[in-house]
C-alpha cells in the first residue's frame, strides 16, 4: 500500500530551483512541465515532458532551466516498492518521457482534493491514485517511443508533442507543425503515429481538453476564457467538442468535479 507524505501540484517556481539530496527514507516522484534538466551518469540532460522516480536512499539533483519552474511532486512510501516497480518494468532515477501529461493531472488533482481531510477511506483512496497513476504510466511509456530514442526525428517530434499538451494555441494544423521540422505533412503524420502511436490530430485534441479541463477544475475562469486558452477560436465548437469527448458540457464538468 502506498502512504503518501506529501505532494505539490503545478508547483511553481518563479526563483532558480536546484534540488541535492541524498539518503531520503522514501520514493520522490517528479514531473517536470516546463524547462529542467536532471543530472543522469554525472551530467545534466533535458527533463522537461518525463517524469522520474528516485527510490530511497539514493541522491537525485535536478534544476531549472527557465524560468518560471513549474513541476508535480508527490514524496511517498510503499509496501515491497521494489518488487512492485521491477514487475511494471518502471526505471528508477532515470527521465522517462511523457509528453501527455493527464495521468499526472488526474491523479495529483485527487491527492490535493485529500489534503486536510482524515475520513475512513483517505489513505485508501491516496493509495490508489498513486498505483493508477504508475500503471498509466507503464501502459503510455509502452505505446510510446517505439522508435529508437536516436531516430533521427526523435528529439523533434518529442518537442512537437510536448507543446501540444503544454500550451495548446489556435490555429495549429499539421501543415503548421510540418513546417516547424521542415517536413511535408503526410511524412510527420506517418513519423509521429509510429512515434507515440496515436495521430497528431488526437493529440492536438487531447491537448487542449486537458488543458480545459484543468481550467475548469483549478479555477473560476468563465468557459468562453476558458475555450479561448485552450486553443478554441470558437466557443460552440469547444463546447460540441468537449461534450462529445467527455459526455459533459463544460459547466456540468466543473460542477462534479468539485463535488
């Protein structure tokens, strides 16, 4: 069972942040949404988009690399982590890319709805958000990367994918992304499926209802700001759109998930 000891999420940083430490007595897990480089066999590499686990006992430094900072963090303990971890395959204390960042969102937006409250089934249900948000991420990493890390293509299409869950803007179209990698259209919609195994146009999508979603969960914002941040010139459209892929309008959304 995990118990969780603390967690931040959307923590941001708007001062340098460099994190050393050693020997802590439990896991620290990190996501890393905007620009951060954690140091892996004595050097610091990109780790904006992945997420990492350090395991007890064991140092982990990561920093900032623009400002500001903004990452997930959750310190925690679990019963035969090890054994746990080794059966899903997950690597300890390195960057595993994960440009979708909804597995996150969703299981840090149910820590905090926890935090303060002492019920019967609070540590249960802490406990499960963490297991669901490991297995989420097994399964992603699994249906991502499927092509070697040193395809020639690799680094851009990781960029690319990122952006589009990290800042969803209006008018992106494959014939703009294209452009970006210096690409035709046809070609990158080919790379990128092979890539992460989904098409540009769910992810462009996805995007944007995440970030929607997130709007309507953490914030007051009227839904017409709201399509309009996540990328929508067109706030019928957001709202079909939205229904459509979560079977709620966006009011009913923001209603129950805070209930």
């Amino acid at each position: 069972m995990f118990r969780v000891l603390q967690s931040g999420y959307r923590f941001v940083h708007r001062e340098p942040l460099c994190i050393d430490r050693t020997e802590l007595p439990f896991y620290v897990f990190v996501y890393y949404r905007t620009e951060a480089e954690a140091e892996l066999g004595g050097k610091f590499v990109p780790a904006q988009g992945s997420w990492i686990l350090f395991p007890p006992g064991k140092p982990h430094r990561y920093r900032s690399a623009a400002l500001p900072y903004e990452n997930d963090w959750v310190h925690f303990t679990v019963d035969r982590g090890g054994d746990f971890f080794r059966d899903l395959g997950i690597p300890l204390g390195v960057p595993v890319p994960a440009p979708d960042p909804s597995p996150v969102d969703r299981a840090l937006l149910g820590l905090q709805s926890l935090q303060g409250t002492r019920g019967r089934w609070t540590d249960t249900l802490a406990s499960s958000y963490l297991a669901c948000l490991f297995h989420e991420l097994c399964r992603l990493s699994a249906h991502s990367g499927a092509q070697s890390p040193d395809h020639r293509y690799h680094r851009e299409l990781f960029r690319l994918r990122t952006d589009l869950f990290r800042k969803p803007s209006a008018g992106t179209t494959v014939e703009s992304l294209a452009c970006q990698v210096g690409l035709s259209g046809s070609y990158l919609q080919a790379l990128y499926k092979a890539e992460f195994g989904v098409s540009i146009g769910e992810d462009i999508i996805r995007g944007r209802l995440e970030r929607a979603k997130y709007l309507l969960t953490s914030s007051e914002t009227p839904v017409s700001a709201v399509a309009e941040a996540s990328g929508y010139r067109c706030e019928a459209h957001f709202m079909r759109q939205f229904k459509r892929m979560t079977g709620m309008t966006p009011g009913e959304y923001r209603r129950r998930t805070r209930v």
